[in-house]
C-alpha cells in the first residue's frame, strides 16, 4: 500500500518513477557536497584562527628565540 498515488500518477502518464523522483535529489547532492564541505572546511579554519589570535593569544609570528620552560 502506497501512502500516495504519486507513483501510480507517475506510471500512467507514462514517466519512470524512480528517474523522475531519484535522479534530481541525486544530481542535487552531487552538487551540493562538495560545496558543503569547502563551506565547512572554511568556517573550521576561520573559527580556529579567531580562537588562535583572541582566546589563545597567538598572533601569527615566531618568536625569535625559542626559551626552554
């Protein structure tokens, strides 16, 4: 038992179902993914830098002598 008729409206107009429904949401993730995770890849390294200069005072320089603690 189908929750729709979608598929069977779908069947009787005489579409592929699953072309018509699977292939877009596919594509779409095909496309989005890769954008995503440059999206987040960025706000990773954004958000360690902001941590990195005020919470964790480094200020992108090398110290000139390295001290022994």
């Amino acid at each position: 038992m189908r929750v729709t008729e979608e598929l069977d409206a779908l069947e009787t107009m005489a579409l592929h179902p699953i072309g018509f429904l699977v292939t877009p949401k596919l594509l779409a993730m095909l496309v989005m993914m890769p954008c995503l995770t440059m999206w987040a890849d960025l706000m990773g390294v954004l958000g360690g830098s902001v941590f990195g200069i005020t919470g964790a005072d480094y200020g992108g320089h090398m110290p000139s002598k390295i001290t022994a603690i």
